[in-house]
DNA sequence: CATCTCACG
DNA sequence: ACGTACGTGAGATGC
C-alpha cells in the first residue's frame, strides 16, 4: 500500500481507509516467512503471479512500466489487483487474535501514510561534497596499492579477497592462514588485524578497504541516487523488513550510513539541511538496555537509569567490585560489551571474540553478570522456555516473532535461542519508535518541519530555523512518552538532541 | 547468483 | 564435540 500512496500522492490522491495484507501476514506470521505478494499467492492461492521481469525485463535492458504494451500490462495490473483482494479475503479470517490485531492495526496499518510522507520528502545530498571525498579516496587508494604491490612483489586485485589470500598466505609464506568452507582463505578485518601487528601489508590493505567501502558504496554510489526532480535522496523503508519490527532500508539503505570512524563520519557532513533550515537527530539513550532492565526486572539496573547513572560503568562497578570514582575505560569497556553481549543472547564465544580476551575468561565474566544480576539468566531461560512451547516470542506490545528453529538440534538451536532473546528486546524498541513517529504527525502538525528519516532508535527532522527548539521540545516529548499509555516502564526513556547544518553536526 | 566483506543500530 | 554473539543492505569478485 505504501508503493501505491506514493505513486497516488504525486497526483494529489490519498486513500483512507486502508488494508494491507503485505502487513496482514507480517504481523501474524514474522519469523515465519517472508510477506511479498508473489509468495502469499503461491503459499495461500496456489498461484504463480506473472513475474514483472517477463514485463520489463532486467539489468541494463530493464525498461519502465509506462513503456510497456498495454496489453500486457492489463493482463498484470489486473492480476495484481485481483490477487490482492483474494488474499485479503484468505488473511483477513485468520486475524482473530486481539493482539494481532491490535498490532496490525496500532502498530503497522497507521505507518504506511508516515513512511510515505518521509520517503517522498527525502534528504537532500550535496553532490560537491561527495565527489570531492570521491576523487580524494582515489587518490588515497592508488597510494596505497602503490605500496601494496611493493610489498607484494607483484600487482594484484586488491578488492579480491581470494588473491590476497593467495598473496598473503602462500606467496609471502605467512602462517596461520585459515580456509573456510569453500576453500578460500579468510582476509576480513578480524584476520588482517592480527596479521597488521607483524606485517606491513595487511595493515595497508586494511587501509585500502576503508576507503574503497566509503567510496564505492557512499561518495559514488549516493551521488547516484540523487533524483534529478527533487535534488534529494528518497529511501525505501521496507516495514516487514526485519522478522523484530525494525524497518530495513534500501535504495539507498540511509541506516547504515558510517559514523564509528573520524574518516566515515565525514560522509554525514553530505546529508544537509535546505537553506534556511536545520537538521535535528533525536536519539533514544540506551534504549535496548533499559527495555531489557524493565523486562528482566533487574532492580539495579533499574535504578541506575532512574537516577541517571552511567549504566556501563555501573554494571563493571557491581561486576568487578570497583567503586564508581575508581572506574576505569578498560573495565567500563569491558562490561559495556558484556551488556551488549547479553541483549545479544550471550555465549563465552561471542564475548571472548569480541573482547579478543581467552574463552574461559569470557564464560568467568558471564558468570559474574549472572551472579549479580540473577533476574537475567531467569529472563532468558524463561524466554526460551517461552518459545519452544508456543513458537514465538512477543514484545511487550504484543508483537509476535515466530522462533521455528528454536526445537532445531545442532548449530541452528543456538542461533534460534539468542535470536529469540534478542528479539523481544529488539522487536519492543522498534515498536516504542514506531509508536513516536506515529504521533508525531500530528503533534508537529502546523510546525514548519518535516520528519525524514528513521535509524533504528533514532529520527531525523528538517526544520526552519526559527522553530528548532519548539520542534524539539515536542518531539523529544512524544518520543520520551511513546510507550504510554500502553506500557508503564520501570525505567524512563531519555531522548538526547542535537542539531546542524548537515547530519554529522546534528550529532 | 553465491560468497566475502563491511557499513549501521 | 561443534560452532556461536542480535538485526539488517550493498558492492565487488568470480563462477
């Protein structure tokens, strides 16, 4: 429906009320399988659609549907419409859960006109910016395999990981190269890290990647994206995208745009205001934690977002019995990713890896986590105790997140079991947001301002100058206050602000 | 089209 | 004994 409002707003025609059944099946059945209608029709009508490639074919050739013969386009425009009543008719009787329903209706139906409205905006792009980081990591790249090649003795691909394993571990003779299922040996980060300490060229390569991912993929491959109407980016947000509840985003994927590093980051200062505007992020603090503290009702934590603690370092007080003035980076580092850890479902492995310390060390922290915060192993047993007798897991919202796997035996169980600890936690972040940009419409409605993208736990707003801090105000407020009334959290929700010229300034 | 790699929360 | 942190999208390579 989202696809079909867009094409109707560019002729001034909204639809009220609507139905979806792409969001019908997702809020019955997420986890479960995917929701495209071509699917649905095989799954429900037994019924192959024609596929739009026999319309428009594909890759270079690929033409637009106003180009296509009548006829044929009769034949699947009808099919289409057809198809669709049909399988509302089939999912509309299989919503007789309240919850369900309360989801599709609260938590789904109510965001096709919101995600419309921000796709059609979109963000504006300054394609100067861009192509000069462009030309410059070019120019930055071709150094380095300057010296790649020197240390190498020879001229390779870079960009081929198969070659440069191939170089690394057979042409220069270093140890420790290891092959993975297909036979090619492993050269992603982790790998080439450690091989940085002793060798010169894996620390250049490591170097080279840096720059060709931000080049290929942000300063060339958004410039593209730019539509020649609008001078702006207009993402698709895919609602049924992650089985959680988040969106995914796609042509361009505006969520993963980088900012970890000082390098990255830059790709931001691109994303900029109209003049006369600004751009202001509102992101939520912490907010996995805190949603897993109120689930897993764990009094300290509890307490430490109510009195506005540094949760990090409060977790690595209590774990490693170092009073708060004493605390270090190192230790506060450690239990920040041993929190982490947990809302990922945690096991000794993950941790080991990710803290690079041995495993048994890791299993001795998590341990601890547990000793202290007993109501967190309870949490998770209870979890998966929940899932392998129902097959699903919910959000606090009610949101399903069907667990198949979860009675799987072998690598899959484990897989199936974080994922459906990870989920509940994940999955009732993602309907909080979803919560706050429903709302939002009307609570900015008369604003001179504009919601336009989504990251996850956090939304981007363009406004005029005069009205930034209004804007603020209200928006912080309804995200601060979107689990109510539904949810009365043992913890607040913190929303932290900022504002710019461009999206790295708005951080 | 599968695989590897890497960007984000 | 085995293989593992959760959720995504996209570009380049190579079959």
């Amino acid at each position: 429906m989202k696809y079909d409002a867009k094409v109707l707003a560019n002729y001034d025609v909204s639809i009220a009320p609507i139905d979806d059944t792409m969001l019908m099946s997702y809020a019955l059945f997420s986890g479960l399988h995917n929701h495209g209608m071509d699917g649905l029709s095989e799954r429900y009508l037994g019924h192959t659609p024609i596929p739009i490639k026999d319309l428009l074919g594909s890759g270079k050739s690929m033409i637009t549907f106003d180009r296509v013969p009548i006829d044929e386009a009769v034949k699947y425009a009808a099919e289409d419409a057809d198809i669709t009543l049909r399988l509302w008719m089939t999912l509309k009787p299989k919503m007789p859960s309240a919850r369900v329903t309360t989801v599709y209706e609260t938590l789904e139906r109510p965001l096709v006109p919101v995600l419309s409205q921000m796709e059609r905006h979109g963000i504006r792009v300054d394609r100067e910016t861009l192509s000069r980081m462009s030309n410059s990591f070019a120019q930055k790249m071709a150094g380095l395999e300057a010296e790649i090649y020197e240390l190498a003795g020879e001229s390779f691909n870079v960009g081929s990981p198969k070659q440069l394993g191939e170089i690394l571990f057979e042409k220069m003779g270093i140890e420790g190269g290891k092959k993975g299922k297909t036979g090619a040996y492993a050269t992603g980060a982790d790998v080439l890290e450690d091989l940085a300490t002793e060798h010169e060229l894996p620390a250049r390569v490591l170097d080279w990647r840096q720059l060709s991912k931000l080049k290929s993929t942000y300063t060339d491959a958004l410039q593209e994206h730019i539509d020649p109407d609008t001078g702006r980016v207009h993402t698709s947000y895919v609602q049924t995208g992650a089985s959680t509840g988040r969106f995914a985003s796609t042509d361009p994927n505006l969520q993963n745009i980088p900012i970890r590093t000082e390098e990255g980051s830059k790709i931001r200062e691109a994303l900029v205001e109209d003049p006369g505007k600004t751009l202001i992020a509102l992101d939520y603090s912490q907010i996995e934690l805190r949603i897993l503290a109120h689930m897993a009702d764990i009094p300290a934590l509890k307490q430490a977002f109510s009195d506005g603690l540094d949760i990090h370092a409060m977790t690595a007080s209590e774990m490693f019995d170092v009073p708060l003035d004493e605390m270090t980076p190192e230790i506060r580092r450690r239990a920040k990713a041993i929190n982490f850890g947990v809302i990922y479902g945690i096991s000794g492995f993950g941790l080991a890896r990710n803290l690079r310390i041995p495993r048994g060390e890791a299993q001795a922290f998590i341990d601890r986590y547990f000793e202290r915060f007993p109501g967190i192993r309870t949490y998770m047993d209870d979890t998966i105790a929940f899932a392998k007798k129902h097959g699903h897991v919910a959000t606090l919202f009610g949101r399903k997140i069907h667990t198949p796997e979860i009675a799987a035996k072998g690598p899959r169980a484990g897989f199936a079991r974080r994922a459906a600890i990870n989920a509940p936690i994940q999955g009732t972040a993602a309907d909080i947001i979803r919560r706050a940009m429903i709302r939002m419409p009307a609570a900015i409605a008369g604003m001179p301002c504009k919601m336009l993208l989504q990251v996850h736990d956090e939304l981007l707003f363009e406004v005029e100058d005069k009205a930034v801090d209004d804007v603020i105000t209200v928006a912080r407020d309804i995200m601060e206050s979107a689990a109510k009334p539904t949810l009365a959290l043992d913890v607040p929700l913190v929303v932290d602000a900022g504002k710019g010229a461009n999206w790295a300034k708005a951080h």
